[in-house]
C-alpha cells in the first residue's frame, strides 16, 4: 500500500515535467529526397525549401576551457609554487646531514659475489653513498649468540 502511494506521489510531482537527455537522439530528416526514377541519369536535388540550416551545438561534446586558461595557471606557479619551493629550500638549508650511524655486519648484507665495473676496487654500487651507505669490511661483526 505504502509502495503505491508513493508512485502515484510520483506521477503527480513529476506530472508536469518533461524529462530530457543530456545527449540528444539525432533528429529525423525534415524533407527527403525526391524519389529516384530507374535508367534517368539526372542529378537529385532536394527541394529549395529543405535546405540545411545551421548546425546546432551538441551538447553531448565535452566543455574545454576558456582560450586565457594558461593565464590563470602561470599566476597560481608564480603566486604559490615558486614562494613554496623558496620556503622549502630556505628550511632544507637549515638542517644538518645526520650522522652515518652504527652498522652490524650480518653475513647476508653487503655481499659482493663479484666486483662492479665502475670504480678502482669495484665494491661501490652505483648509488653508493659514501654520507649513509657502509662499504663491507666498515661494519662490527654482530654480538654472538651463546645460548
């Protein structure tokens, strides 16, 4: 009963309404062709007062951005994305490089099975870093485990 109330609420609300689509179906032709005639090599034309008229937009077309969008875009770089590389540069400069740090020498890390071909003894790999990364041999052999 409730299930039907509702649906003639329906009906009565959007009785007087018209529902569209966001894409239109393609209109039918307003005047044809005048019929053929078999064997007659004569050319078709269509009657004076069927011809076409503008075409009208499609509004199923996406919208593209208005010709001086760029504009706003270069004031928004300058305005908020230089000052912000500024600042997060002028706060990188304000921090030390953190120690190197206490390695353990386990025998599954740095382990060369043979040497890279860039370098004088071939142990740095190339993205060494001399500042966070050990070479083998710098490390402490880890604590024994005795139990």
């Amino acid at each position: 009963m409730r299930g039907h109330k509702i649906r003639s609420l329906n009906n009565i609300v959007y009785s007087g309404f018209r529902q569209y689509s966001s894409c239109c179906p393609p209109q039918p032709p307003r005047c044809g062709c005048p019929p053929q005639i078999p064997g007659f090599g004569r050319r078709i034309v269509p009657p004076t007062d069927c011809r076409p008229g503008p075409v009208p937009p499609n509004p199923c077309m996406p919208k593209f951005p208005v010709k001086g969008a760029w504009r706003k875009y270069r004031t928004l770089f300058f305005l908020i994305g230089v000052p912000v590389m500024i600042i997060q540069a002028f706060h990188a400069l304000g921090h030390e490089t953190p120690p190197k740090g206490e390695c353990r020498d386990y025998e599954y890390m740095r382990r060369r099975t043979k040497r890279f071909p860039w370098g004088r003894r071939g142990i740095k790999s190339l993205f060494h870093n001399p500042h966070t990364n050990h070479l083998p041999g710098e490390c402490e052999p880890p604590p024994l485990d005795c139990d």
